[in-house]
C-alpha cells in the first residue's frame, strides 16, 4: 500500500507543480470607426442591435422607440440620413408572409432617398463634442393591421452620411 501511496503522492505533486505556469489568453479586439459621424442612444451608448415589437391582438404591432443623438465632426456640415433598404419583417418560420416597417427619424419618414437634416438644426448651439439635439428613432407597422401568427425578423439600416459642402 505505502508503495502505491508514494509514487501516487509524487505524481499529484508533480501535477500541481506543472498546472503553477501561467495561462495566455489571446482576445482580439475590433472597431468599427467613422471618424466623420455616428448615431448613439440618447445616453452616448450603442444603439441596441435588437428591439422587439410587441404585438396587440387585433390591432397589430406597437412600435419601438429609440431616443438618439448624432455625434459629428463638424457641426457646420448637414448630416443626409436614408435607409439601405425596404424596411419589413419576414416570417422566421417558412410562411412567405411579411409586414411592412415605417422608419421615422425626428419628423422625417425615412426612405432609401436620401433627406438632409440641417446642420444648425441638428447642432444648435455648434458644439459637437455633446452629440445632436435628441431625436427618436421610430419603427412601426406601416400599416396598423392584426397580423398572421409567427416568427417575424428583418434588418432596418439607417445609413447617415455628411454632406460634402458646408451650406
């Protein structure tokens, strides 16, 4: 028994002395950057990637509300905003059903036109280092309808871009 316990004991040693290096974790780290203008929450934080709709039977889908704030690097240059495509939900599940999106930034309904937002409107006060006057982002039914169950998901990109000349 003592024979078995000793080579035993010497190993788990060993072990444990083998497990004290040190570990190296590699992480890589990447950044999306524009360094001419981006659009956050209200707050200064990433837009959220997800919002969920909420759906009431018999009426169809409540809209989702994000307040934002463009951040620019020249509060003298009017800032265009459009969207990359038709903004509408499709059905997950196999169902060739989709609901039409209606896409509001401030009081302008976006389209993939592109529409320009004054610069003195979006910057009041010529300061750009707080970010826009707070605007919301709205998404909703184009159309208010009940709408056939299933699993619905689309992609609304909101695509800003700086005007070129100053006005």
């Amino acid at each position: 028994m003592k024979s078995f316990i000793k080579p035993l004991m010497a190993t788990v040693i060993m072990g444990m002395a083998i497990n004290a290096y040190a570990v190296q974790k590699d992480i890589t780290v990447t950044a999306n950057v524009d360094a001419t203008l981006d659009m956050t929450t209200d707050t200064g934080d990433v837009l959220p990637s997800t919002m969920e709709m909420g759906y009431m039977p018999g009426v169809g889908l409540e809209p989702v509300t994000q307040s934002t704030k463009i951040y620019s690097n020249d509060a003298e240059k009017d800032v265009n905003i459009s969207l990359a495509g038709a903004p509408q939900l499709m059905d997950t599940v196999g169902v060739n059903s989709s609901i039409a999106l209606t896409v509001k930034y401030g009081d302008l309904i976006l389209t993939q036109a592109p529409q320009t937002m004054a610069a003195t409107h979006l910057f009041p006060t010529g300061d750009t280092a707080n970010g826009s006057i707070i605007q919301p982002l709205m998404i909703s039914q184009a159309t208010q309808v009940p709408v056939a169950s299933g699993n619905y998901s689309g992609v609304v990109s909101v695509v800003l871009t700086q005007a070129t000349e100053t006005p």
